[in-house]
C-alpha cells in the first residue's frame, strides 16, 4: 500500500488504529470549552465524532494516514516586506489541497478494495471533509509530531504537509508512533505576531491570523489590525522559522506550487476586484470560498499597514460599500494614511449617511487614534 501511495503522490503514509490517540479527544473538548476556536462553530457541533474515530464510524478497525508535501520554492516570509503586496500563505497559492488530496485518496482507498480481494473493505476517505482530528492521528501512526504549534512536523519535510486520512474496516499492523523532536526550541512560539499561543503546543485560534483572514465571519477586532501587516489569507510565520525545515522539500505537485500571480500580488489590483474578477482570479483555489466581502476586508486592512498614502484613494472608493465589513475596514485603512484634516473631510462626508453601529464607531475610534506617519512613494 506505501508503494500505491507513493506512486500515487503521496510524500507519507503510515498506519494506526482508531484508538491511538486517546488524550486527543479530551484535549479537543479542553480548546471548546475555552472558547479557542471563536465562532468557528462547527467545531463545537461536531465535537463527539471528531472526538474519537470510532464516534464518526462504528465499524473503522484501521486508518491510513497520508501527507502531501507542499513545500514553497523561495522564503515564505520574504513577501512580508512588500508592503504594497498582499501576501498569501503558501498553501493557498495555487489549488485547492482538498480536492488535490482528496482526489488521490480516493485512488487509493478504490486500490485497496480491489487489492483486499476476496476479502470485503469498506472505506472512506477524509481531508478535513469530516469531523477528524488529523494531526494527533497523524502523529499516532508516525507521520511526524505535533510541534510547539500545534501542525505537524516531519523529520523528512518539516512543517509544510497536508494531511489526509483513509478510514477502513481491513485490519493491519498499526506503524509506531514519532516522538517529539522540538526539544528547547521556541521559534515559532516567540514568531507570532498575535501572540496565539497560551502555552507551547496549544494554540488560541481567536487571536491566530490564519483564523482572523480565513475563518472570522465579522469585523476584524482592532487589536490585531496592525499585527496582521500585509497578509490578506492566513499566515505560515511559525511554520517557516521551524528548524525542521531544513529538511524541507519543494512540492512535486504542480497544482500545489505557487502561481507566479499570487507569489505577492499588487494591493492596489486586488481592491479594484469586483465579485466576478475575485471569482475569476482565485477559481479552483481555496480563497474562493472566503467571499468577496472578507476578501476585501483583508485588503482593506493590509492597505491601512501599507504606509502608502497612494492607496488612500482606492481605500475611499471602497466607502460606499454595501457590505458594512467592507467600509468598517476602509475606514481604519484611511484613518492611517490620511491627515487628520483629510480624514475629518471623509467623517463629514460619508458618515452622516451611514446607518450601521459598527461602521459609526469605527468613524469616531479612527479620529481618535493616533495614526503613523504615512510616505508618498
Ligand atoms: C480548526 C483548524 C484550524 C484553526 C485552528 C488551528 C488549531 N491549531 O487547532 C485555524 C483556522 C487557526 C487553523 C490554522 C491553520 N491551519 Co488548520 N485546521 C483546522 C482543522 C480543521 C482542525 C484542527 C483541530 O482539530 N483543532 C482543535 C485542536 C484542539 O486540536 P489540535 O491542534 O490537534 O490540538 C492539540 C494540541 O493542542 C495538543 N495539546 C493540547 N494541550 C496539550 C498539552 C501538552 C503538554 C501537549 C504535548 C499537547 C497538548 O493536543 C491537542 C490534540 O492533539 C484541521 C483539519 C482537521 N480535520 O484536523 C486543519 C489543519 C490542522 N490545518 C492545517 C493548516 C495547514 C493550517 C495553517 C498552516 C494554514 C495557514 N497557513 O494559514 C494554519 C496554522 C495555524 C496553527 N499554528 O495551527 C493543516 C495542518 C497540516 C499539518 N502539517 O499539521 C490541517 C491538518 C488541514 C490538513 N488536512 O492538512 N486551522
Ligand atoms: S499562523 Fe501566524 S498568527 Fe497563527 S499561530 Fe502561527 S504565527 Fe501565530
Ligand atoms: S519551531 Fe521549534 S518548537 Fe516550533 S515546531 Fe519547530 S522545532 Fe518545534
């Protein structure tokens, strides 16, 4: 079967049983009770079956764990000195892994009926499709640990893996488990730029970027704005200052390595996108699935820490919105490239006519705030 994957595309597959991670569950319903995972709701409504393997399929004897390395070609970090670029986590630069994964597993799990002849398999096939804990599992049947935050770490590709799982009724010999390599180091800990992590190996997804650009339905709390910088779709900061990576590889796929397009996108491009160009642009890929509305929320933000008074004006075009998101965002992108006294012309000039509480007390808090010095370039 390691054969099969392999030729299939798969960097790593490895086997465990349904039962291999028991602190898993325990630790998930810890996170959800903290609150850690934010409005991301459907992590608390399925919290039983994610809990355990055996909750989401009662028959499951065997899981076969797979890994796609997604390694980037240049320094995933390098674009977060462009401050007129957006900057896009590697992941999220070219196709969709779910479908790229997904796709090969179910090559894989269609090999394994056949070859499990004349003995009855049933399978199913998972890439965060369905309520499972990926990583610990992963890590159960020796794929790599778990680091300090929180992803999977491989001895052979570092940090940057997708992880897949197949779910079978066959059963076979479970593979032995990685031990933790992180050792003294904190790197990714001491990185992040929002602080999201409480203590090491546990992550607060409320203040995590990737969170607040991906899955945060609503305003972006101010707190965090600046940190946020130029990314516009997730963030790979603790990922890439993992020693690990020295081992790292570039990704074989080609639907998984970067589209020259999204390596730093232009800012001032990507604000002008209506709907149907943001759909054209970002087709097949996951950025699609955030909506125009937040996509342009997270521009918004990214020009407010661009420091380039140029973008001002491309910021004041996205005023009259109909998405009050979207004009919240313009507002503290404009209370940070403009003067007071341009900015007090914009408050007299759009916001009598606006109706929505959010958007109103964004216009006072950015009047009040003291704004950085913006550069004409
Ligand atoms: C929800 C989710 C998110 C959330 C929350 C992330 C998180 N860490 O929980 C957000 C939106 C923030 C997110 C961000 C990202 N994600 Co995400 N995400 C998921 C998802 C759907 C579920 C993860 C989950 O179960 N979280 C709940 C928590 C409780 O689980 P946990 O992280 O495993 O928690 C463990 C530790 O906290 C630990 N623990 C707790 N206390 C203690 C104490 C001690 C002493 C120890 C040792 C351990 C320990 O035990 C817990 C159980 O194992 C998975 C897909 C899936 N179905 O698994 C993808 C997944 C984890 N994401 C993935 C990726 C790529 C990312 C990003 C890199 C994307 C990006 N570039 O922006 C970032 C990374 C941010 C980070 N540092 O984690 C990949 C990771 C691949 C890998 N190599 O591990 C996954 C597996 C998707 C996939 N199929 O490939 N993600
Ligand atoms: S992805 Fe970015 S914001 Fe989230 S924990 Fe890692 S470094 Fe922090
Ligand atoms: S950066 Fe250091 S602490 Fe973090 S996962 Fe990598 S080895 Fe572990």
């Amino acid at each position: 079967m390691r054969a099969k994957a392999r030729e299939l595309g798969f960097d790593l597959c490895r086997v465990t049983s349904p039962a291999a991670a028991p602190e898993a569950g325990a630790r998930l319903k810890q996170w959800l009770a903290a609150g850690r995972h934010g409005d991301m709701d459907w992590m608390a409504e399925t919290a039983e079956r994610r809990a355990a393997p055996r909750a989401l399929w009662a028959e499951v004897k065997s899981l076969v764990m797979v890994a796609v390395n997604y390694g980037p070609d240049d320094d995933p970090l390098a674009v977060l000195q462009r401050r007129q670029a957006g900057a896009i986590s590697v992941y999220a630069r070219n196709r969709d892994y779910h479908d790229v994964v997904k796709g090969r597993l179910k090559l894989l799990a269609s090999w394994l009926v056949a070859a499990a002849k004349p003995a009855e398999a049933d399978v199913k096939v998972f890439v965060d499709t369905a309520p499972v804990m990926e990583k610990p599992l992963a890590e159960a049947a020796g794929l790599g640990w778990q680091g300090k935050h929180t992803n999977l770490v491989s001895r052979q590709f570092g940090s940057w893996l997708f992880l897949g799982a197949l779910f079978t009724t066959l059963e076979f010999q479970p593979d032995a488990l990685e031990k933790d390599h992180c050792g003294q180091c904190r790197a990714c800990l001491d990185i992040c730029p929002t602080r999201a992590f409480p203590a090491p190996y546990q992550l607060d997804a409320r203040r995590c970027i990737s969170y607040l650009t991906i899955e945060h339905q609503g305003h972006i709390a101010r707190e965090f704005r600046a940190a946020i910088g130029n990314r516009i779709y997730g963030c790979d900061d603790c990922l890439a200052v993992c020693p690990w990576n020295k081992f790292a590889r570039q990704a074989r796929e080609a639907k998984l390595i970067a589209r020259d397009d999204l390596s730093a996108p232009p800012l001032a491009e990507l604000v002008e996108l209506d709907d149907a160009a943001f759909r054209r642009l970002f087709a097949g890929g996951p950025i699609k699935r955030l909506g125009h509305v937040r996509f342009l929320r997270n521009v918004l933000i990214a020009i407010g820490n661009s420091g380039d008074a140029r973008l001002a004006a491309k910021a004041e075009a996205r005023l009259e919105h109909s998405s009050p998101l979207v004009r919240a965002a313009a507002i503290w992108a404009l209370g940070r490239l403009t003067d007071a006294a341009a900015f007090a012309a914009l408050a007299r000039r759009y916001g009598p006519q606006e109706t929505d509480e959010a958007v109103l007390a964004e216009w006072g808090e950015a009047a009040e705030s003291s704004r950085p010095q913006p550069v004409s370039l």
